[in-house]
C-alpha cells in the first residue's frame, strides 16, 4: 500500500510532505514519549579534538544507550533507510541511535573529529537524500520523541516526533499547531525550513510559532537558541533549512486552542483546468484568513484539476465562499474536530493514530519512491500557460498551497524564511522506480524549469532538489548573505557541510 494523504481526497498522487530532515532535529525521552523538562541554559561539549583521525565507531558505540550500527551488522539495512526507497543504495558509514542530548554532542564531537559528514534524521523525508550520505555518520532521532503542553500553553516537542503524533498529543490536550500533513513527517525539517501547512492562512508557519530550541552546534556545545538568546541562530533556525546549524535537540511552540474545522474536496470536468485555476488563485488572494486551500493540477491530455481544502469554522460558513468557483462535479464538505481533520489529511481517516505510521514502526502506511521540485508564486500567474506546462504529461502532479493570511503579515527578513508575500507554493511531485528515475528526474526538472520562466527562480527548501539551478538564491532569496554569514560563524570547519548546505554556498 502507498502512503496516502489528503490528496486521495482528491483523486491525484499521493505526497510525502513538509519534511526535509537532515543535519537539525529535536529531542525529548526516548521511552516516555514524553519530554523532560531539558537540560540547564547551555552545556559544554564533552571534549573536543582538533586534529582529524579515522572515525573511533568504539568509542563512540560505548557511548550511546542506545547504539550504533555498521555496515554488515544486524539491523543496519533497516537503519539506513530512509522514506524514499529510491535512495536504498546510499551506505552510510554508521548509523547512531540518540536517545539523549548528550548522545547528539559525542556524535558532533566524532564526526568533527574524524572528519567525517553527519546528518541528522528523523522523519528521513528530505527529497534529496541528503540525510543518508555516504561514508558519513547517520544521527537518527527517532529515539528522542515525545510531546509536553505547559500550563501556558506552550509544547515542548522532540525531534523524532512524526506529525501525526504531534497532532494527537496535542489534541489530548486540546491545543494545535500549525504544521505539515503527511503524518510520518518529522517536526525537525518542517519547522527549519519554514513549515508550509493547513493552518498556516490563520496561524502562520510553523517556523512562526517557535519560541526556543535547543541545538547542538558544530563544536558540540548544547545551546538554547531563542529571541533573548543567541538570537542569529534563532532567526536562522525559523526556515533556514535542516542540516546548515547543528542538531536541535527539543523545540518549543505557542500553541492555540484547537479548533473545528470543515474539510472539503471538489473535483472538475475535464477541460476545465485553467478555468478552476484563474478562479482559484483569485478567490485564495480574497480569502478570509480562516480558509486555506491546495490546487492540484494533473498532467494529462488535458489536464485535470482538483480543490481542496479547509476551514477554521462550521460548513455554513464554507458554503457561500466554495459558490465564488466554478461549479465542481463533484463535492465533499465534512465537519470535523482538529484531530480528526488532521487525520483526514493524512489519508487515515481509517486508522487509528497507532496505524498512521509507517508498517516499519507497526502502521499501515507504506514508504514512497518518488521525484520531485518546487517553485513559489510570487502572485497571480497565467493559468492557461501554467495548465500548457503540465498538458500530455504522464503520472505527474503540480500541487498548488495557498500562502497569504497570517503567513504574509511576517516580514520577508524577520526570519528566514523569505517567501512572506507569495500567493502560493508550488510542489512538482512524480512517481518513479529505481529503473525510471532518470527519465521521472529529466520530467520533473523540464517541468520545474518551465515553471520557473513563468513564476520565477523561487522554490521552497523543504522540497530540496539536488538538480535546481542557482539553489541558494532560490531558497533563501535576500537573506541568503545573513544566513551564510550565520552558518560560517557558529560552523567555520563546515562540520555540517553538504551539498546544498549553506558553508558550500
């Protein structure tokens, strides 16, 4: 079975979303599922040795309750995944299994050392597969989960946290935040890269809602990042992408009440693509801020297009805004609590929040092989050019995210983020096999490329694409000098450093 989101809703492919998960993550306990109150304001690395040496894998195992795995020893094909099945044939040198703050730090302090590459992992969705890299150290996070709502409503929440365990703790205690759909993603890379979701119109990314955390930068040294301290790391941290920083060790987020939500689905006739996208990027620039909504536009001759959505109130208050669209073929609008919508989303309506995982972790839900790219729209494009890009094309979608509301009133420079005044995201998403991912990879890129003479070189890192041209500026846009200028100060020997990392820019 694939891993399914609120796109079968919608009739189009399924997405793994929000979660580019590499060298930043968060920690709580490892068996609890709950957090611990955390660490005192900073701590010292445990040592640190300045000259490079071949990796001590004994040293280091001896220091890790809860191990590490090398190439040829129980468990380690396991270990090395990650979600997409396309990067199976990447090898790391050793996976470690962190449970602690203080685990994070001796992995830091031993990659630093040997000079090796590391990445954190937690959700492992990152679209390039930087998050396993070659002959480096993997610091798997999915040990350090949990969630913990304060008196004053905000949560700590750990970097091995998946959405859907997010949303379910949260709800239990009737709080919500603003974050991805696909239930299996990790609250690490959805939150440094930004955090598009269904509830940013009314509360903003989920970048927006941090208020702390606590990172493991490349000296080893454990520090708390947060507007009163060590406030360039904090800026850099809301959406300058996982992997450039260090390891964030546990997050801290403002939640608001959650709310009821009504969801809705529409589907089309054929031939009414442009139509439904003019009048759909119309209508979302109009939009109260309590309405957010995904355009999905099918490749095929012609194309089709898809509508859905949600909002932050009863159905009779949808109704009189879903009438602004042409008329569907077809419609669905539920009422629902904040969990169930979340669950909705995530394509497990079905399940419980024990089987919206995946099966590797006892769930339902499958591993996707897949390519894909973005590209953000600065405002209203033309929409008979951009269903053209899309017109006899194969097993393709362009997923279309509304921007606007809460998003849009942060100032481009007030985090990292950059895309504040955007209409929407653009995601190109397309399914692929070990033996078509060349061609599936040349598809997306001709689409992309495309796309981005209509809309400009803009795209979203958390849809990280190892293949974008000019990548820096497409990401980080203006603040590309002040990010770079951060990650070289808190990381000068580019312990972090990888492809697309911010030392390599």
């Amino acid at each position: 079975m694939r891993l399914v989101t609120f796109r079968a809703n919608l009739g189009v492919m399924t997405v793994p979303r929000r979660g580019f998960l590499l060298g930043v993550a968060a920690a709580t306990s490892a068996c609890t599922g709950r957090s611990p109150a955390g660490p005192p304001a900073t701590s010292a690395p445990p040592s640190s040795t300045a000259v490079s040496r071949p990796p001590d894998w004994a040293a280091l195992r001896a220091r890790l309750p809860g191990g590490l795995v090398l190439p040829g020893e129980p468990g380690y094909d396991s270990a090395r995944r990650s979600f997409n099945p396309l990067f199976d044939g990447q090898a790391p040198a050793a996976v470690a299994t962190c449970t602690r703050p203080e685990d994070v730090q001796a992995c830091v302090e031993e990659a630093r050392a040997a000079r090796i590459p590391i990445a954190a992992r937690s959700g492992g969705h990152g679209y390039a597969g930087y998050s396993t890299p070659p002959s480096g150290l993997v610091v798997d996070l999915a040990g350090l989960s949990g969630v913990r709502v304060h008196a004053d409503g905000t949560a700590e929440i750990g970097a091995g946290t998946r959405l859907i365990d997010v949303y379910a703790e949260l709800a239990r205690a009737g709080r919500c935040l603003p974050a991805g759909s696909c239930p299996t993603v990790g609250i690490a890379g959805l939150t440094l890269g930004g955090g598009i979701g269904v509830l940013a119109r009314k509360f903003g990314l989920t970048c927006d809602r941090l208020r702390s955390a606590r990172v493991v930068t490349a000296d080893a040294t454990l520090r708390t990042a947060a507007a009163d301290s060590e406030p360039d790391l904090f800026w850099a941290l809301r959406g300058g992408g996982g992997g450039n920083l260090g390891i964030v060790t546990s997050f801290t987020f403002t939640t608001e009440p959650a709310p009821d939500l009504t969801v809705f689905a529409l589907r089309f006739p054929p031939g009414a693509a442009a139509d439904v996208l003019g009048a759909w990027q119309r209508w979302i620039t109009d939009a109260p801020d309590e309405l957010w909504s995904m355009c999905a536009v099918s490749a095929g001759r012609p194309p089709s297009v898809r509508v859905g959505g949600c909002f932050v109130g009863p159905p009779s208050a949808v109704a009189p805004l879903l009438a602004k669209l042409p008329d569907p073929t077809a419609r669905t609008v539920l009422p629902k609590g904040f969990l169930d919508a979340m669950r909705y989303f995530a394509g497990c309506s079905e399940h419980t929040v024990a089987r919206c995982q995946l099966d590797s972790a006892g769930g339902a839900l499958d591993r996707a092989a897949f390519v894909a790219s973005s590209r953000v729209l600065p405002g209203q494009v033309d929409p008979a050019h951009l269903v053209s890009i899309m017109d006899g094309r194969t097993a393709m979608d362009l997923l279309l995210d509304s921007f606007g509301g809460a998003v849009s009133r942060v100032a481009p420079d007030a985090t990292a983020f950059p895309h504040r005044g955007a209409l929407a995201s653009a995601q190109i998403y397309a399914s692929a096999t070990p033996a078509s991912r060349d061609r599936v990879a040349r598809a997306v890129a001709e689409v992309r490329d495309a796309l981005g003479r209509l809309t400009g070189p803009a795209a979203y890192v958390n849809y990280i694409d190892s293949s974008l041209p000019d990548w820096a500026t497409a990401y980080y846009g203006a603040n590309l000098p002040r990010l770079r200028q951060i990650a070289r100060h808190f990381d000068p020997d580019a312990v972090f450093a990888f492809a697309q990392g911010l030392t390599n820019v």
